[in-house]
C-alpha cells in the first residue's frame, strides 16, 4: 500500500528502494515507544482491542470499549452501529501481494516484541 500512496500524496522525494526498510524501522520504534509508555495512561482512559475480535464481535467488542472508558451512550450508538454493520455485511477484505519469505523472517525477527505481547501464534517452519 505504501509503494501506491507515497508516490502520490509524499511530501519529499522517497527512494522506493528503502521503503521495506523504513516501514519495518517505523514500526519496531512506534511499538517500543508504545509499550515504553502505555503505562503512564490513566486507567480507564485507554482500552486495547484486536482486530481478530472486533471483525468477529464487533458489537461485543464495541460494548466493552464504552464500558471500559465509561463512554455513555452506547445504547442510543448500538441501532446505528448494528445498521451499518447490515449494510456491509457483505464486506470482504482486501487481499494484498504476498510478502517474501525473507521479508517474513525479517519482519519476525524486528517485531517478535509485538507478537510476544499480543499473543500472537507463529509459525516459523516456513522462515527457516
């Protein structure tokens, strides 16, 4: 996606040749400070939710993140949010280009503090 919007909507010349680079870079040191400071956040005014289970209960998902930042409202939200949820039903995800084995590993490797922390499985048997 990135080699699509850069050349359009970039700001300054970009060597596409280090964009695999700068976004990996980009993302390890966004999630370091992330988890570096996610703690100085008041409890109940910050609230995580994974995409695996908001694209499956989105409602759920939704209810709780009202509640957990003690949002009012969520009652008068829920007809709207259950319309439009009816209305994209049909909604597929975007498929994207498949990432190199190298890249994977990479990727792995740069960010497995993300993946430890959210809990994510790996299956590594293909990287080696």
């Amino acid at each position: 996606m990135a080699s699509q919007v850069i050349p359009v909507w970039g700001l300054q010349e970009f060597e596409m040749n280090h964009l695999e680079e700068m976004v990996i870079e980009t993302y390890r040191k966004l999630y370091q400070a992330y988890f570096d400071q996610k703690s100085l956040i008041p409890a109940g005014q910050f609230h995580e939710v994974a995409y695996e289970d908001l694209t499956v209960n989105p409602i759920q998902e939704l209810e709780q993140t009202y509640q957990t930042l003690q949002l009012p409202g969520f009652e008068v939200a829920r007809p709207k949010v259950e319309a439009y949820l009816e209305k994209t039903g049909d909604y597929r995800k975007n498929k994207h280009v498949e990432i190199p084995a190298s890249t994977r590993k990479r990727i792995r490797e740069e960010w497995q503090f993300c993946f430890d922390a959210w809990g994510y499985e790996q299956d590594l048997s293909e990287l080696n």
